[in-house]
C-alpha cells in the first residue's frame, strides 16, 4: 500500500465513534434515527460501538440523515479545492447558482431574476417549508398574504410557505437575491423591518 493511502482497518474503524457523536450532536436516539434511515436499532447500535463494519449502504442512508457529505462520515481526508464550483440552473426564466454542495440541509442559492419576470400578475403559491431570501441587487417584490412589499439591496424576509405568496420582478433591471432553501420544517430566524 503506497505510503499516503490510509489505513483502511483504522479509517472503518473510525466511524462508529464519528457515527455515536454526529447522532448526539444532533441530539436524536437510535429509535429516531433507525425510524428516519429503515436501519434497525441493533444494526446502528452496533456500528457506533464498532461491532459491525459500515457497508457504502449503510454509510449513504445514514449520511442522509444525518445531512451531511459521506466523507465526513468516513473521515476522508481533504480532497483539495473547497471551491464550489456551480452550474446555474435555468428554470421558469431565472437564473439559480448553487452556493453550496451539501446534500439534503439547507441549500443556498443565488438567484438572478430578469426585469419584468414574470410578464404576467404572478399568482400566488403556497407549499411545505419556509423561504429566506436577501436581496443583493435590483428590486424584488413580494407578495405575501396580504401585505404587498418591495424589497431593496440589504433587505432580508422570510416566512412560512402556506402563506400565500409571489415573486416578480418590477425592473428596471435584473434582480440578484440570494436564497436558502431547507426540508420542511427547517426555519432560519431572520426577519426584514417593514419599511415606513
């Protein structure tokens, strides 16, 4: 085995332990996290105390669980370039850039939105989830339930998704807004001051 590649006994062997503190971090018993991944609760019980080497099956249910990259379940060491190196997304006529990489979680976006988006009065739409968005340029408006707001650079909203709510863009010119987006029932507290 050439002289950088890790022990594979020691790097297996390292996961139970990783494994035990990501689920008391995340302050959750092995009932919940057997019910979240279909694992049962002997079969985890015995991962985290190293009684039974991790399968990649295994390892990918639990990573999604836990939220986090299967690299950091393992230990892997840096792969190099922490750059996140996006490609934008065109859907409905915006523009989303991904932020970050993460699987599942909050994912962050930066969204650019073209003058006159949608062309149309947008019809407002209610869903799972809460959205958060920071508007780094241009205007946004927002319609939710019903308040009727535009919101400028340095401004900030977020609000429960069954609210009734549309976005458009009144222009001149492009809007950039940068966006989180989470799994139902994720919030993040930060709220805009209403403007006078």
């Amino acid at each position: 085995m050439p002289d950088d590649m890790p022990d594979l006994d020691g790097v297996l062997d390292a996961v139970g332990p990783r494994l035990r503190e990501l689920r008391r971090q995340r302050g959750t018993t092995l009932a919940r996290l057997a019910e979240s991944t279909g694992i049962s609760v002997s079969t985890l019980s015995r991962l985290e105390s190293g009684g039974r080497k991790p399968t990649l099956e295994l390892l990918l249910r639990l990573a999604r669980a836990h939220q986090v990259q299967l690299d950091e379940l393992v230990g892997a060491p840096p792969t190099g370039d922490p750059r996140v190196h996006a490609r934008p997304i065109s859907r409905n006529g915006t523009t989303f850039v991904p932020l970050t990489r993460r699987p599942g979680g909050v994912q962050a976006f930066k969204q650019i939105i073209p003058a006159g988006w949608p062309g149309a009065e947008p019809e407002p739409k209610v869903h799972e989830g809460y959205d958060w968005c920071y508007v780094l340029s241009g205007q946004l408006r927002l319609q939710l339930g019903e308040h009727d707001m535009l919101l400028r650079p340095g401004e900030a909203v977020e609000f429960d998704c069954h609210t009734p709510h549309a976005f458009s863009n009144p222009g001149p010119g492009p809007t950039e807004v940068l966006t989180l987006f989470g799994p139902q029932g994720e919030r993040l507290h930060l709220r805009a001051r209403p403007t006078r």
